[in-house]
C-alpha cells in the first residue's frame, strides 16, 4: 500500500528516526521547482541590487519584473544578477497583453510591439517566458472578437519568440476570458508553436473551478510556468470576490496536495513557481518562500 508523505513522515518520528535523517528525506522528496517573487513584493530597499540581495536572503531564487524597461533598469538588473545569483526568469508585460485584444488597431497594433519589446529585454535578461495579461472582455469588448484579435496580435509577436527563445506566457487572470480549460487548450493549439502557453495562476481558477482540473486539461507541455496564492470562498461570498485572496498560502480553500498530484501526472517540467501575494519586510517574504516550500512538499 502507498503511503503520502503526510502519514510517512510523522511515522517515522514515532519510530525514533532522527531527524537530521528526516531532513534528508524532506529535501530528497521536495519537487524540483525553483521559487520567484514579483518584483513590487520586495517593498525594502532603494535600488535593484538591494531588491535582489533582499530576496536572495529571503530565499527566492528568482524575480519577475514588469516590462518593458528603460535601458539603465536593465542595466541594473543584470548587475544585480551578477552579484546575487538570484536571477529573472521572466517578466510580465501586463498593457501589451491587454493592448493585444483591442479592436482599435492603433492599441492593437501597440501593445504587439510593446509585447515583442518584452520578449527581447527577457532574453538580454536571461529570462525565459513574458506573461501575458490576455486582452479584457467586458460589456464594450465581446468576447469572441477579443479572442480572435488576441489570436492575430500573438501570431505576430511569435516571429520574435521564435528568434529570441523567449516563450509567450499567457496567464488566467480575471478579464472575463479563458473561463473554460478547454477554451485555454484551444488558444494555444491553434497557435500550434512550442513558444506559446501558458502561465498558469493556481489561486486565479478557485473563483471558477479547481485548479488540478485545469491542470489536466492544459497538460504539461503547455503549461510553462506556475503562479501562487489561495483562496479563500467564504470570505469571497461575505466580502466579495476579491476579498478570497485575503488569505495566505495554505491557509484557503485550495488543495494544494492535489494541485501538485495534477502537475506530477501530466508531468510539469517547467521548473518555476511565483508567488503572487501581498510582499513586504524580509521576515514577511522568509514566511511566503516557506509556504511556498510546504506546498512543494504536499
């Protein structure tokens, strides 16, 4: 019979197994995925290389800017990197996104060369995806036209992916798009490149579904990189919608042990998961990275 880590571990304890051993057990059965921040997350500090020294020892392996920059901040950040060793393993480029469901082809038209911008600061950064914030649905933007010009604009930027190797990320955000996994599956399919998936945000989906369900859906080829929070659905139906996320890490409604069965099945080999919370000091970001690691453990 098959034992989870949860029963293993506390039996062993009983058995008077040390645990110096145990930690060896823990590190050897911990996931291989790497842990990023948002840059805005990182609230101490007065410049990057101080950011990226916080993070370093706050336990972060990597951070995500919000592009596209000016020439001197991608100086700075390779500076930073440099000197760290905490490196970018992508960025966001959330108006480009946004701008690429437009039906005013001068929008349209701008966030497609903001976005392609994006793709080439990542790779002179050593980053490896640009998530994108998918166009917006609401009364004034229909849905399928949104669809079909996000369609057209990612089209258009993939020449650039495919030069750079830098991959387009689209992420499951609230903007009435992308309700359904199967929708999410047939976006990227019928852009049919190995440079276009998705950057799938596990708290996002608990207003609509259960985020292991969407996994399964997309697969693991198309899902490149990973983003966290929890949710919380009793504060979302007291308070709102928005008021789920006021809750840490572990602590909502989200199985995390099945999230992370989800990914293991379909064979996620992304290597990256970002925590998408409320930043602050170092010792809030120490508890946000071990939260993270918990979850890595499940």
């Amino acid at each position: 019979m098959l034992i989870s880590r949860r029963r293993f571990i506390p039996s062993v304890l009983a058995a008077g197994v040390s645990s110096s051993w145990l930690g060896q057990v823990q590190a050897a059965t911990r996931r291989p995925i790497k842990i990023a921040a948002k840059l805005g997350m990182i609230k101490d500090g007065k410049t990057m290389l101080e950011k990226f020294e916080i993070a370093k020892q706050a336990g972060f392996d990597g951070l995500e800017p919000g592009g596209p920059f000016k020439d001197e901040e991608v100086a700075e950040m390779l500076e930073a990197i440099q000197k760290t060793g905490v490196v970018v393993p992508g960025t966001v480029c959330p108006k480009g996104g946004r701008q690429m469901g437009s039906s005013d082809e001068k929008l349209r038209q701008e966030g497609v060369e903001l976005f392609k911008q994006s793709l080439q600061q990542t790779k002179a950064l050593g980053g490896t995806t640009v998530l994108m914030y998918p166009g917006i649905v609401d009364e004034g933007h229909r849905y399928a036209e949104v669809y079909e010009n996000l369609l057209r604009s990612t089209r258009e930027v993939l020449p650039v992916a495919e030069e750079t190797g830098v991959k387009i990320a689209l992420e499951n955000v609230w903007n009435n798009i992308f309700l359904s996994p199967l929708d999410a599956v047939r976006f990227v399919d019928e852009i049919g490149s190995p440079y276009c998936g998705w950057f799938f945000d596990i708290g996002n989906i608990a207003r609509f579904g259960w985020p292991e369900h969407w996994v399964r859906a997309l697969g693991g080829k198309r899902i490149f990189k990973l983003d966290i929070k929890d949710y919380s659905t009793e504060k979302h139906l007291k308070q709102g919608p928005w008021a789920g996320f006021d809750c840490e890490i572990g602590d909502g409604d989200i199985n995390f042990a099945a999230v992370m069965k989800a990914l293991d099945e379909v064979g996620y080999t992304g290597g990256w998961i970002s925590a998408e919370v409320k930043g602050g000091d170092l010792t809030r970001l120490k508890d946000i990275v071990s939260r993270i690691q918990r979850v890595l453990e499940a």
